[in-house]
C-alpha cells in the first residue's frame, strides 16, 4: 500500500510540477496562472497537448519550441522532477498519516517560492499565503482526524516563535533579512511544529547553516563577493525538508 500511495504521488508531483512552471514564471510578472492557456513565452504560440507532457516533451522536442526553435529552459523539467521526487518522498515519509496532503500542498508551495527566489530575490505572496492557508486547513483537518489537538496546538507555536525570531533578526538587519524569509519562516515553522517544536529550531538553525557554508564555499572559490546576495528561501527551505526527514535521529542524536 505504501507503494502504491509513493507512485501515485509522484505521478501527481510532475503534473503538480508542470503547474508549478506556469505559476513561477506568471506570479512574478502579475499574471493570471490560469488564462491564457500554456504559450511559447517567445512566439506565443500556444502549446496543444503533445508538447505539454511533463518531462518528456522537452526531451522530445530537445528543448526547443516546437514553432520558432527558441530554447526552452531546463528549470521546466527541472522543476517537473523535482517535485515528483519531493511527493514522492514526502509520501514516503507520511505513507498513511492524515497529514500527507498537508506536506504535500507545502512541498508544492516551498519549489515554486524556492525557484522564484533564485531567479528574482523574491518570495511572492501569491504563492506564499495561499500556500499557508492550505496547509493550514488540512493539519486542522488531520487534527480532527487523528484527535490529536496537541499536535496542532504546537504547529501554531511552532508558526509564531520561527515568525518572531526572524523578525528579530530582520528588525536588527533589514537588508541582511528580507520580509518575505519572515513570512516563509512562519509557513515552515508551522508544518515543523506539527512534528514537534525541536524540528523548528532544528529546521531554521540547518537553513542558516547551509546558507553560511555555501556563502563561504563561494567566496572562498571566488565566484561571489562578500557585498553578492544569496537568496535565503531556499536555504530555509532545504533545512526544514532535512528535518522532515532526518529530525528525529538528530535530535534524539544531540539530546542524548
């Protein structure tokens, strides 16, 4: 059964990813994700439905467009991957738990904020209250399933103390701590807290450190200055599926 529900998720995830391309290139532009149809963002052309298959069109179109031969970014299947390998993780994960669609609307969520913040240095709201709105409802509704208020009730602590830490910090240092890191921090510090609050703390200290270990791997290869920003999203992003999946061990590792 487990098999069955990680396939099926990750069958969803690269149809989920393919939406996902629509709303990463639309939302920052201001743009409806759902008119016009699919279009060659070069010629206009809209796509019919053989060069809208996830993943496989692109490679059999070799990356190109169909009509006018301009090249289609790999961030397509990219994208369509990597969400299908997350559903299916996260499925993995929470193979029979009423929170699963809770984790993965946020998964869905977290790769279009991620990919955003690494073309633009921009966290949408579009995508980011919306994202938490649905996660939200659901972990309400997997309270209710499950009878476990507690669990709930640490998912909202859990929302308001990864908030008001970064907004500390953004207080403290403005152009160092965006806003929208602050709200994304309150979208992960709620799907943390519904694990436990250690995995909040855990989830935000893993984003900053390997935002700090790559920030320094680049200046020391030189590849960026010290003044260069680094979108932090994703970091915060990357540490909190790492405590997702690994949180437990580590932190039963370092209490003892």
């Amino acid at each position: 059964m487990t098999a069955l529900v990680v396939v099926f998720s990750a069958v969803v995830g690269l149809v989920v990813g393919s939406f996902l391309n629509v709303v990463i290139h639309r939302v920052p532009a201001g743009e409806s994700v759902v008119r016009p149809r699919s279009r060659c963002p070069h010629c206009g052309t809209q796509l019919v439905g053989r060069d809208n298959v996830p993943v496989l069109s692109w490679l059999l179109l070799r990356g190109r467009c169909r009509t006018c031969g301009t090249s289609i970014s790999p961030r397509y299947p990219l994208v369509e991957l990597l969400t299908a390998v997350l559903f299916a993780a996260i499925a993995l994960r929470f193979p029979d738990d009423a929170e699963l669609p809770a984790y993965l609307v946020l998964t869905a969520g977290l790769v279009a904020l991620s990919a955003v913040d690494l073309e633009r240095f921009l966290l949408p709201n579009r995508i980011l209250y919306p994202t938490l709105a649905m996660t939200a409802a659901l972990l309400v509704v997997a309270a209710v399933v499950d009878g476990d208020g507690r669990a709930l009730r640490d998912a909202a602590l859990g929302g308001a103390i990864a908030f008001a830490l970064l907004f500390a910090i953004h207080v403290v240092s403005p152009k160092g701590m965006g806003f929208g890191d602050v709200r994304l921090a309150g979208l992960l510090g709620v799907a943390l807290g519904w694990l436990g609050l250690g995995h909040v703390f855990l989830g935000l200290f893993l984003g900053f450190l390997l935002a700090s270990v790559l920030g320094v791997a680049l200046i020391a290869l030189r590849l960026r200055s010290r003044k260069d920003r680094l979108p932090f999203g994703p970091f915060l992003a990357l540490g909190a599926f790492v405590a997702f999946f690994v949180g437990r061990p580590i932190l039963d590792w370092y209490l003892g």
